[in-house]
C-alpha cells in the first residue's frame, strides 16, 4: 500500500492499482493536477458539487474540503476503484461525500445496465461493448436524475470519453460552473462542438481561466471568474 500527499489531501493507493505512471505522477504532485487547480479555483464553500469520476478520491477530497463534505456526491463507475475512494474521503475527514457506483449516462438505457472496459491503468478505464474483452456490467445512472436530486452548483466531469453523450439536453440553471476533461482520441471534432454547443445553449460559456491542456471550464454567463478564481 503506497501512501501520497498532494495539496493538503492525503491518499493511500494500493500497489494493485498503480502502474508506473501513475505512481510517478502521484509522486511529483501531478496527478489530476489541472482537475485539481480548477476546483481551488471554482469551488466555495457551501457550494453543492457533483463530481462525475472519482477515481481514487483525490479531486473528490479537495472538492469536499473546499464546499464541504455533506455538499458533495461523486460518482465511480469501475468497482475496482470504489473502496480506495471511500478509505481517501475518510481519512480526508470527508465522511459525510456520498460515493455512488455507477456509469452516468445521458438517457435511460435498457436494462438499467451499462459495460465498462476495466483497463490495467484505471484512468484509462472507459465504457464498451458487451463483447469487448475485460468488460464489466456496471449500473447505468442517468445524468439528468443526478442534476435532480443533488441539485449541484459545480459539475466535476472526468469520464474517459463518455461525456459524448451527456450534453444534448438542457442543464438546470442551478448549475454556475462546469470542468470537462475532453478526450478526443475517443470521438471526432464534432462531437466536441457538440459539447460547447450544449454547454452555451444552457447558459453557460467558455471559462478560459478554469482550462488548461485537455481539461476545459464553462461558466454561466454573468458569473465569469477573474484570473484569481474570484
């Protein structure tokens, strides 16, 4: 068990889940390093804050410190993950986080049930066909019941490509502020239009100060954050 600390947040990693970049990263400090400087950026306390991606708990650690800790849901989609996630919230002092298990999804999908391709180095783990080897059913969790029931200021995305699809509908306008993390080796140019198109249609534009490198921040217009995050 190999144990990091990285912007205040304490982490424990087991070694079954560390590949060599991973751990490197981890140990200079730059894991999820621009996740981590758009929440500092975003976040103030009191905010409601929905982080889609988990991963080991880190961004959901400095997300709960930030807004709160009962303020705060995130969600994981590979099993694998959830256990480490929920030991780092805890050790954070973030016991009140609800950690969801799930794929989140744009529509209802049949049979309530999505497939994930589990890869070897998690942050590659993505959703996939049925067929596909290392695949794992997973449940299925709609992103507009999410927005719902949580009612979120700030959305935290990181979904290994399947934010594809969760741009087509309308966001509540509730939500001020938003981070993608794009991964266009996974979809065509269009399909990133289409997320800026989605984005602005709901009110909410391009945040230059909040993007950097593949991760990108829209802020609801008239709410624009300053260089300093304020």
């Amino acid at each position: 068990m190999a144990q990091f600390e990285l912007s205040g947040v304490s982490l424990e990693v087991p070694d079954r889940l560390l590949t060599k970049r991973i751990r490197d990263r981890l140990e200079a400090g730059k894991y999820e390093a621009n996740e981590a400087r758009a929440a500092q950026l975003m976040i103030d306390y009191g905010d409601r804050v929905l982080e889609l991606g988990a991963g080991v708990g880190y961004v959901s650690s400095i997300c709960a410190m930030l807004a709160g800790a009962g303020n705060v849901m995130s969600v994981e989609a590979n099993p694998r993950l959830l256990n480490t996630a929920r030991t780092n919230l805890d050790r954070n002092d973030c016991e009140e986080t609800v950690l969801l298990h799930g794929a989140v999804v744009g529509a209802k999908v049949k049979g309530d049930r999505m497939h994930l391709k589990d890869a070897h180095a998690f942050w590659a783990s993505s959703l996939g066909a049925a067929e596909e080897e290392d695949t794992i059913s997973v449940p299925a969790l709609v992103l507009s019941d999410l927005l719902e029931v949580h009612k979120p200021t700030v959305v935290i995305m990181d979904v290994e490509g399947a934010e594809a699809d969760l741009f087509d509908t309308p966001w509540p306008a509730s939500v001020r502020v938003v981070t993608v993390e794009l991964h266009p080796n996974r979809y065509p140019d269009t399909v990133i239009k289409r997320i800026f198109d989605g984005m602005s249609a709901s009110g909410l534009i391009y945040a230059p100060h909040l993007s950097r490198g593949a991760l990108v921040g829209f802020c609801r217009q008239g709410a624009q954050l300053d260089a300093s995050g304020t």
